[in-house]
C-alpha cells in the first residue's frame, strides 16, 4: 500500500510541549526532522505527519495508510503521551472513517 497523496489524518493533543511528543514517537521507530522554527515531521513506513503548535497545543496531521493496524499503532502511541487527545481519520471525500477521544481526569 502507498502513503495518500492528500491529508487524512488530523490530531489535537491537549498541554504538551513538541519535545514531549516527538521523543514518544522517536522511541517507538519513527524518523523525526524539524521542518521550520515551531514545526516538525514524524515519518514511518506508513505514515507521513506535521507537528505544530496551535495555542499551546498541539496538532499532528498528515497522511496515514488507514489500516487496522496502523490505527491502532496510532492510538498506542498517543496513548503513551499520557495526555488528552483527539484523533481522526478521514476517506478521500472527507467522509469521518473513525474518531477517537482521549479525556484524563485533571
């Protein structure tokens, strides 16, 4: 299977600092590149990713081959970041495929 050439897959990961975020994913195998002065890239076999900074949280989007697997690779990750999140995966005509929510209890 090959990478989307289009956007469908979009994050929010709630009071985290970027460095938190690519260290988790740097751990579990990914390629990590800083692409602009508050940017970065996450890269794997099966996905390709955008980190920024949006207000003090953080969005993580790109494209993602959408299996069961990488889904729910994904959703261990963000499980490992010890934060609130949400994640969503979208079809090619921006159709919701699956949403998951993350609250923790402050």
């Amino acid at each position: 299977m090959k990478i989307p050439d289009s956007i469908n897959f979009y994050s929010i990961i709630y009071n985290k600092f970027p460095e938190e975020i690519y260290r988790v994913f740097e751990k579990e195998g990914w390629h990590i590149r800083k692409s602009a002065w508050d940017e970065f890239e996450l890269q794997n076999s099966w996905s390709e990713l955008q980190m920024q900074n949006s207000n003090g949280d953080l969005l993580l989007n790109g494209a993602v081959i959408y299996t069961v697997s990488s889904v729910n690779e994904l959703q261990r990750i963000f499980d490992l970041l010890e934060a609130s999140y949400q994640l969503e995966f979208y079809k090619e005509n921006k159709e919701l495929l699956k949403e998951v929510k993350r609250k923790l209890k402050t």
